[in-house]
C-alpha cells in the first residue's frame, strides 16, 4: 500500500524522498505486531526500494544513495522498538488505570470498613463501610490520627499496631473496641496489612475493619447460658449431695433419745464437712450459757477447743470476752465472719482478755467462722459454731454453706428437743416416784405419831402428864400434816395460774420480823443464834401473808440445815431502787452441781427415804413462786458444802420510802 501510495505522489515528490512513505507503515506494524513486524515491514520497504533502484541501476552507483538507504533501515528498526514500547506503556497505563478504578469500585463497595493511613497513623482512605461504621464522613475522617476512633485505654494498642506495621509485618485479626461518633462503642475485628510503593518500601498500611458486635453478643449469650449450666449442674450436684448428707444426719440422729450422745454425734458427723472444728453452747434455764458439745477434725486438738470456749465463756470482769455466741443469741439470726473480721477482732481484744485466752486462741489459729441459733419452738436455746483454721483447711463460708448449716442446726434442734424431752420425761417419772415416796414418808411419819398418841388416850390409861403430851403431839403432827398439804395445794394453784395476790404497800421488815418470830420456837430448840439487821421501813407491793411465807421458807429451811450452835442472819435494805432480803446461814451448803437446781420442784440434794433432813423439797420452789408473782427475783449462793448458803429476795421497792436508817439486832435465841 505504502509503495502504490508512492507511485501516485511519485511525480510531485520526486526521487529525493524514496523512504518518506514507507515510515508510516513501519510503525503501523511495530504498533500493532511488534518489534518484529516493524523490522520486517522496514526490510520489505528496504527492498521494495532497492528494487527501483535495480531498474535504475545508475542510481545505486552513487553511494549517496545507500548511505540513505542503511539510514532508513536504522531508522525503520529503532521505530519499530520505540513504537513497540510505547504501545506496551499505553497498555499498561490503561490496565494499571481500569485496575485502579476496579479495585476503588470494589473498597467503595466493600461490607467492611476499609482505612489507609500512613506510618505516622494519619487517615489518607476512608470507604463508605467505614462512615456507616463510625459515623464520620470521609471529609472528617481523611488526615485525621486514625485515634480518635480509638478508646482512651487502648492507645498503646494503636502503637503496638503502627510498630509491627513499620517492621512489614502483618497484624492478624485482632478483636477489639472502636468509639463511633455518638460516643458508643462498637465490637470490631481489624486486620492490618503494610502499603508498600514501587520499591518496595513501606508507606502505610491498610486497615480492615469489621462490626462483630452481633457475633460477640451471640457468644457472650453462649458463654452465659453455658456457664449457667455448668452452676446449674453444680448446683443439682451440690444439692444432691447436701440431701444424701442431711438425709444421713437425720437417721443418725434419730438413733438415739441420749441428749449428749445426740450432741456429740451431731458434732463430729458435720467434721470436716462443715469446719474445721465445732462448738455447741446451750443456754440452762437460769439463763447462762453452757458449753455442752465440741469437736475438732484432729481429735488431739479437742481438748484445745474445750478450753478455749470454757474460758471465753467464764471469763467475767474487765477481762470477760465479748462472744460471738452472746451475739447470736441475742440476734437469733446466723453470724459469718470472714477471716479479716477474724483477725481485726482478735487484734482488739488481744490487750484487754487473759493472755492464757489469747494463747489458746494462738494455737487454735481460726481461720473463719460460722454460727448458726438453735432454735426450738420460736424460741433460741442455743448456738451452733463451726470454724476453719489456717493449719486444716483455710477456707471461707459460703452463702451455700449457710443454708447447709442452718439446715443442720435446724435437725440437730429438733434431736437435742427431742432428747431433752425424752429425758425431761424420764426426770419427771423419777422425780414423781421419788416425791410419791417421800409424800408418803412425809405423810405416814406424822399420821403414825397421831394414830399411836390417839391409841394410847382411846385406853383410858394415861395421867394428866402424859395425856397433855398426847394432846400436844397430835397438834404438832396434824399441822405437819397440814403443812405438807398446804404446800402441795399452793403448788398446784400455781402451776394452774389460780394463786391470788392481796396486793397492798407492805413494810418488809415487819414481814421479816413476823417471819423471825414464827421460826424462834425451832431455832431455839437448835441452839441457833438469829440475827436481823434492817433499815426501817422497807416497803414494797405485796401480799403480806405471802411474803411471811416466803420469809418463812427461808427461814425454815436455813433452821433445817444449820446444826445447833449455828447462825442465821436476816439482812433486809434497799440497792439499786430495789428491796433486798437477804438470808444466809452457817449450815451445811448446797453442793456446786444441785445449785441450779435448789428451786426446782421436788428436788432435793440428797432424795433418800434414809436422808437426815425430811420435807418434800417444795418449800425453796414455792418461796421462787411467790417472789416472782410479786415481780421479784430470787437467787441461791453457796461456796459449797459445808460453807453455808444464802438467798436473796429483790422486789421492786415502793415508791414512798422512809429516809432515815435504824438498825435493830434481836437478841439472841438459844
């Protein structure tokens, strides 16, 4: 084609420009074929030349026209790369450009939030996943530090990131927080990756963020409801266990009516379970507190416990030790004490209790502690500790372990009632059996001198002399008589709540007197020395007949058990704003283990038919009766037998009383 187009130019180009036509067609073949086709199309035109001028040979002797001739093949081969090249570039610019915009299309496109920053952390690319994400525009966010989407307590997050980013390598997903625009937060998973340029050189990095909030929530439920089981399951495990336990306690417990192999059963069956060591204290019904069972998981340290409570609860003064046990029955709810409870309160009272107190505690080395009320009938009689120590098990109570130990103290509660009224039930039996004895010990001893005197004077036979003394004998022994019935009537009256008080103001000190004057006739016949000191008056509230017999109870009963040549003394004063009678004796005491039970009824130190002193053991219970239907209080004291006793009657006094003081002494009775 080029050649025909140069045929046709021929006559207004001349032969000077024979290459001039053949240039275009070179570099529509290198453009579209390559270098080689350029070379080929410059050869062809080459020859296609050398062939004008081989049928014009004169031409091609004239070496002006070769020289031409290699200048246009040169030419036409230098065409053919250039133009190879450039269409190559053109290509790749165009590819380069249609991939740009394919990969924009794409990052625009993209679900997940796609940032570009640069090595100081600076936003250069911001998609629309990230302003949907976020809530900031690309405006806002472009050449902004990427941390402002970033929590305050996470910024070193971001400069762990920027630092692996810079040593090329790539941070895996990783699962974190990022601040939207409102000022919430957003569960996200990002990946980073390094920007490299044309070198290779690292100039940014790209961040792909995604919202997992949807998945995280998903999995949080998962893990709640998995972990829900797991405390469920626990919980059915531990609540099985607790019944088979509990269940094991009650036909254990209910093996035996003996109140003190109740107790030590009970005790020892929740060791270890429950503690580490254990202590039951009861309350007696004088109202103090009694420690009656412990334990210790090594049975060496028992008597370690033991001492430890005795002394806790017996100390008094300035030294007495503020129990957990007072606390809880007074509260009569369940008391936990965590180990820094613990400790403070030992600290505390480490200067002001006896130091053999804080040693055994020293020893024991308490860890926590426990105590639960036993309660029986709404009523708190007891308390039921349980302890952990450093050496054993070191462990604190639980909110499952109080209800397990409330459960138990509950069942132990109904055991220890249960033989308590077994046992109550045995004493009443005895005691009835003992007091039918003695009732009829008591009884025939004055019937049989009445019937014998009333024999002896139904003959006819006796003098003057005798039949006086026959006479005065059956008086004596039908008031005996009728003594003992009158105590029995006032006893029963009192149980049945039909006692009837004539209150009015009475001077107790003229009651004292009367009483003394009633028991002189049996003292002197003891050689027994009574002696009154009072302040006059002393006026109380009261029945008169009732308070001359509970002066005379007293009186009665310290004559009875002083021997002759003894002394009583009748103090009567006013303390504290209260009437105080007091009776003591030089006779022969009340044993440490009958003490608090002197004022029970039908009870008797010694209850033997063959006994020395007689009486149906009614008086002191008829004597606390009458003192409290008056609101008083009555109380026993003795250092033990053989050291004398004495009573204490407190009344409330009456409001008008007399200011000054006289001291009367009766003389003598002998």
């Amino acid at each position: 084609m080029a050649e025909a187009v140069r045929t046709v130019v021929a006559p207004w180009l001349g032969p000077n420009v024979p290459f001039l036509l053949f240039y275009p067609a070179i570099m529509l073949a290198a453009w579209y074929g390559g270098f080689g086709p350029g070379v080929l199309a410059t050869l062809a035109s080459a020859a296609v030349t050398v062939s004008e001028f081989v049928f014009e040979p004169h031409l091609l002797q004239d070496t002006q026209n070769t020289i031409p001739l290699a200048i246009f093949i040169a030419a036409g081969i230098i065409v053919s790369r250039l133009n190879e090249n450039l269409h190559r570039a053109i290509i790749a610019r165009s590819a380069a450009t249609f991939a740009s915009h394919h990969l924009a299309g794409i990052v625009e496109s993209s679900d997940d939030a796609i940032i570009g920053k640069d090595l100081q952390a600076m936003i250069t690319s911001w998609n629309q996943a990230a302003e949907r994400l976020f809530g900031y525009t690309a405006a806002e966010a472009i050449g902004r530090s990427i941390t402002f989407i970033i929590p305050a307590d996470r910024l070193d997050e971001e400069s762990n990131i920027m630092e692996r980013i810079r040593c090329g390598d790539r941070v895996d997903p990783l699962e974190t927080i990022r601040v939207r625009k409102d000022g919430s937060t957003v569960a996200t998973s990002i990946t980073i990756s390094p920007i490299r340029d044309e070198t290779g050189a690292i100039v940014g990095a790209s961040t792909i963020a995604r919202d997992v909030t949807e998945r995280v929530v998903a999995e949080r439920t998962l893990e709640e409801l998995l972990d829900r089981e797991r405390k469920a399951r626990g919980q059915a495990v531990a609540a099985s266990d607790r019944l088979a336990f509990l269940s094991d306690v009650s036909l254990l417990l209910g093996t035996t009516l003996d109140y003190g192999e109740t107790l030590d059963r009970a005790v020892h069956l929740a060791l270890p379970r429950l503690g580490d060591y254990c202590n039951v204290i009861v309350e007696d019904h004088h109202g103090a507190l009694r420690h009656v069972a412990w334990g210790h998981v090594v049975r060496e340290k028992e008597p370690l416990v033991r001492d430890l409570a005795l002394r806790a609860l017996e100390s008094t003064g300035p030294s007495a030790v503020p129990t957990f046990a007072q606390r809880i029955m007074k509260a009569g709810t369940t008391l936990v004490v965590s180990p820094e409870k613990l400790r403070e309160t030992a600290s505390a009272l480490a200067n002001h209790i006896d130091p053999a107190l804080v040693k055994l505690g020293e020893q024991l080395r308490a860890y926590a502690y426990i105590g639960t009320p036993l309660i029986v009938r709404g009523r708190v009689v007891g308390v039921m500790s349980f302890g952990t120590t450093e050496q054993e098990s070191r462990r604190e109570y639980t909110d499952s372990d109080v209800v397990l130990i409330e459960e138990f103290a509950r069942r132990v509660s109904t055991a220890v009632e249960n033989a308590r009224l077994f046992r109550q039930t045995e004493e009443l039996n005895r005691l009835k059996d003992e007091f039918l004895a003695t009732l009829s010990h008591e009884l025939r001893t004055p019937l049989s001198a009445i019937l014998g005197w009333s024999r002896m004077l139904s003959t006819g036979h006796l003098d003057a002399l005798r039949m006086k003394q026959a006479s005065e004998a059956i008086v004596r022994n039908a008031q005996a008589q009728a003594k003992i019935v009158d105590d029995i009537l006032d006893v029963a009256r009192g149980m049945a709540g039909n006692l009837r008080l004539d209150m009015q103001a009475v001077d107790l000190v003229t009651v004292a007197q009367h009483g003394i004057e009633a028991i002189a006739p049996a003292a002197s016949a003891k050689k027994i020395d009574i002696d009154m000191r009072a302040a006059n008056p002393i006026r109380v509230v009261g029945d008169a007949v009732r308070l001359q017999q509970i002066v005379w109870n007293l009186l009665s009963n310290a004559v009875k058990f002083t021997p002759s040549g003894g002394r009583v003394t009748v103090d009567v004063g006013r303390r504290d704003g209260e009437a105080v009678l007091e009776v003591s004796d030089t006779g022969s005491g009340i044993p440490q283990a009958f003490l608090p039970f002197v004022f029970d009824k039908f009870r008797q130190a010694d209850a033997s038919l063959t006994r020395q002193h007689g009486g149906l053991g009614l008086g002191l219970a008829i004597a606390r009766q009458l003192v409290e239907l008056h609101g008083g209080t009555i109380e026993a004291q003795s250092e033990g037998e053989g050291r004398g006793a004495t009573f204490i009657v407190r009344m409330p006094a009456h409001e008008r009383q007399e200011t000054h003081e006289t001291y009367h002494h009766l003389e003598s009775i002998s």
